[in-house]
C-alpha cells in the first residue's frame, strides 16, 4: 500500500511532462497493485480508475478511457453523491471522452446532469462551470446536430 503514493505521483509528473504514455503505463500499474491489495472500493483504487481514464482519454484512446471514467464515476457517486467533486471530475471526463469518440448525443446528456447538480463546494461549482463551457463548445462542433 505505502509504494501506490509514490506510483501515482510518478503517473502525475509523467503526465506533467507530457510523456502520457508513461503516465498511462505508471497508472495502469498503480491500479492493477491497488484493486490487488486494496479492492475495487477503495477511495485510491477509484482515484486511480479517474486518472488512468483521464490520462487515456488525453493520449487518444477515448473508447478504453470511457470504461474506466463510468466505473469510477459510479464507484464515485455511490460513496460520495452526486455534487461531490470527486463525482463529478470522472463524469466530466467520461463526457468529454464521449465527445471525443463522437457520441455527441451521450456526451450532451452527461453534461446536462453535470450542469443541473447541485454542488457540495466551490470545487464542485468550479467543474460544473466547465461543463457548461463545454456543453457550449458542443454545439459549435460541425458534426453535433
């Protein structure tokens, strides 16, 4: 359990460094050790699920990221509710992977409940003011209907 910090802030300085490949490797790495040792509920195995999908969804492979973002959003919403913003940063994510795989219909619709939640803190209402620029940005898309 004590190696999974410093694993996952290898995974955020790779990642920082833009080397997201590595990041991506660090992370699957970290999650694989902590659902091992620490299961699927665990608040730093749901931690890791969010960042490895972000990480995915940033290097281009949206469709592997998408699993992972609803996971965590789920594992995330059970524990913490809805306008937490440990909920809601996966879900935002997940939105933004499926806009990235071109599921504008599915991506809308997350943002929409992104933007209808209630936040829990000025973090939450931070992220869900992202939603709203991005549902914006949504329709700009010329292959958005």
């Amino acid at each position: 359990r004590a190696l999974l910090v410093p694993m996952r802030n290898m995974a955020q300085a790779l990642h920082q460094q833009g080397r997201l490949a590595d990041a991506v490797g660090a992370c699957r790495d970290a999650l694989s050790i902590s659902r091992r040792v620490n299961g699927d509920t665990d608040l730093a195995t749901m931690n890791l699920q969010g960042n490895l999908g972000y990480y995915l969804r940033l290097a281009g492979e949206a469709l592997d990221a998408q699993q992972l973002l609803a996971e965590a959003t789920r594992s995330f919403e059970a524990h913490f509710g809805l306008g937490h913003p440990l909920t809601l940063m996966p879900k935002l994510e997940l939105a933004l992977a499926h806009r990235d795989l071109g599921n504008f219909a599915e991506a809308s619709i997350l943002l929409e409940a992104l933007i209808a939640t209630e936040p829990a803190s000025a973090e939450a209402r931070a992220l869900i003011e992202q939603a709203r620029i991005e549902h914006e940005h949504l329709g700009e898309r010329p292959e958005h209907p």
